[in-house]
C-alpha cells in the first residue's frame, strides 16, 4: 500500500529550512557589513591619524600625545581611574567632554556642571567605559595623553551611556559609530577610600594652622573661623538653624541654602525660593539622615552665632557611592568642604 504524505510534516520542515538560510545570510550580511566598516574605520586611521600604533591583539588604535613616568602604576581590574576625556565622532563632532572650555565651544556650557577629572572604577560593568577605553587603558600610565581610535563594535550601544550632564554638541549621535577619545590619565588608586582620605588631610595641614583645628571622627577635619564665645553652646538635643555652603575640594559650589552665594556663582533660582530657607538641624537625629551627616556631626562642637569650615570625606557627605543624577554630579569617593553657619532659631521653633 502507498503510504500517505505527510504534507504538513514537510512544511514545518521547509519552513524550518528557510529559516537556517535565512539567519545564515543574515548572519553573512552581519559578517559583511563588520568587515566592511573595520576596512573603513582602519583606511580612515591610516589617513588622518598615520602616527597612531595598533597592538596586534587588539582593536583600537592609540595615539601618544604625551608620555608619563615609567613604571608608575599600571590599570588593572578594580582599580579607579581619575581621567579627564573628550569624545568625538570620526567628523569631529563632540558627544561627552570634562572639559569647560570645550563646552563652552560647543554651546553646552552650563554654569551648574563641575567641569572635572572623571572618578570611575575599571571593571567590565562601568557603562562609562566601552572595550575600546577598556583596551586603552591597559596600555596606559599614570600621566599619559593620548588619543584613542576605537572602531564601531568596540564603542558604545544603545545600552551604554555618557554622563548627560557632559553631554556634547546637541544632536549628537555616537552609539553603533567609531569614535575618537582624547583623555589623560591623572591617576590610578587601589584604595578609594584611603586616597580621599589622605587629600582631605593634605586640605587640612596645607592651609590651616596646627593648632586651630581638630579631627572629628575618621576623615574629617574641622575649625572654627567666626567664634562666638557668649552663644549658647550646641548639644545633641538642641534645634539649631543651619546655613551651609557646600563645595568639591577644588572650589567649585555643589550645593547651598544661602541666596548671595547662590547668585555669586550664577546659580540662583528665583522659583525655588524655598531653597533658600535655613535647615533646622538636631545633632541627635544624625543617624537618620543619609546625606550631608557633617551638619549634624560637627555642630555640637560649635556655639550658635559661629562658622566652622570643614572637609570630609565622602562617608560624612553624600556616601561612596556619590550621585550620579544630582546636579552638578557628585561622583563616587568625592571628599567635600563645607562652611557652615549655626543659628539662634526663631522663637516659634523653639523647644
């Protein structure tokens, strides 16, 4: 007897069939289109940057445009990075830079971005960092200026991301592009927190006198540049009304409640007049709050009517992990000054 077709069975295979054909074209069409930009991406390298060198076993090319001390300490795994970069299109279109004055090249200059050196950590996870700076960073040294020429599929995707408050020239594209970083490498540190720790010592021994200030709990050093000896002394319990000026260590404001300050560096917002109020502060609720813990730290060592000055490391400020979505951006392991003005409150408000 004929046995019967089974046409249905044959379809699902046909089909199943084309579909092989199919992904393997498309995969060939993927492969095409790689090496076609890779022979791009290289004949671009060779004409307008020939100095650059290529390792072998890797894809970007670097271009030295400065050297640092030999033998300093190389990039490896986990360690954090202080580099200051800028990235362009191969058109010389800026999309990310740390640098103020090319911001304000570019039409993107804003008075409430901290123009400074990046602080990130070397690991396959940072989407700061594509395989590109990745591999670049494993030929540098501390001190080293450099170019880097990084192909599209050693970039950045969809998926990876700048800090937009860095942003570059509006309209911008870089994801699935071939780029071109300029960036030096200002330092390497094993330790974060011993690195922030020893800069706000230095703050401290550099600028104060021996005798005038003290160290307040780990990583924090303290005086007093307005004494009041008749103010009534600050204890754990009491209310005090705080005005405060926060700043990174190289001077630049981060944040403050007082209006003048806020004016004098083009900051001041008219609609957020509550900004500008004074912050009751009680020294015994500091276990509770997150951010800013100096305040409720350093007040009992003040009397009200005083200004202490004071830097710290981050675990005292705003944690070691920062704020990336603050503006201006706090980064990880970033020591900060403060001054901080106590206040008789009003009578309302007191216990």
């Amino acid at each position: 007897m004929r046995k019967k077709i089974n046409h249905k069975f044959y379809a699902v295979w046909a089909a199943i069939g084309l579909m092989l054909v199919a992904g393997s074209c498309a995969r060939d069409a993927q492969d095409v289109g790689n090496r076609l930009a890779r022979e791009s991406f290289e004949a671009w390298v060779e004409k307008y940057a020939p100095e650059a060198y290529k390792n072998p076993h890797r894809d970007v090319y670097i271009e030295y445009i400065e050297r640092g001390t030999e033998g300093e300490v190389p990039v490896m795994d986990y360690t954090w990075l202080s580099v200051n970069y800028t990235g362009r299109t191969l058109d010389g279109s800026v999309f990310v830079t740390r640098t103020d004055s090319i911001s304000k090249r570019v039409g993107r200059f804003a008075y409430t971005t901290h123009f400074c050196d990046d602080f990130l950590e070397y690991t396959s996870s940072s989407t700061k960092l594509c395989d590109g700076l990745r591999q670049a960073f494993e030929r540098m040294r501390v001190g080293d200026s450099v170019r880097v020429y990084i192909p599209s599929n050693k970039g950045y995707s969809s998926a990876m991301n700048m800090n937009s408050g860095y942003a570059g020239e509006s309209g911008v594209t870089y994801t699935s592009l071939p780029v071109v970083f300029e960036m030096r490498l200002q330092a390497v540190v094993s330790s974060p927190f011993v690195w922030e720790r020893d800069s706000v010592l230095r703050y401290a021994e550099r600028r104060w006198a021996a005798d005038e200030y003290w160290r307040d709990t780990v990583g924090m050093y303290a005086r007093i540049i307005k004494h009041n000896p008749d103010g009534d002394p600050i204890g754990e319990d009491s209310l005090v009304n705080v005005y405060y000026e926060e700043y990174f260590m190289d001077g630049f404001l981060a944040a403050t409640n007082i209006d003048t300050v806020a004016k004098k560096w083009e900051v001041y917002s008219s609609t957020s007049s509550d900004n500008y109020e004074p912050l009751p502060v009680t020294p015994s609720l500091a276990p509770h709050v997150s951010e800013n813990n100096v305040l409720y730290i350093v007040l009992p060592r003040m009397r009200k009517g005083e200004v202490a000055e004071v830097v710290t490391v981050s675990s005292w400020a705003h944690g070691d992990s920062g704020n990336a979505s603050s503006t201006p951006e706090i980064l990880p392991y970033q020591p900060m000054r403060y001054i901080i003005h106590a206040m008789e409150p009003a009578s309302s408000e007191k216990k």
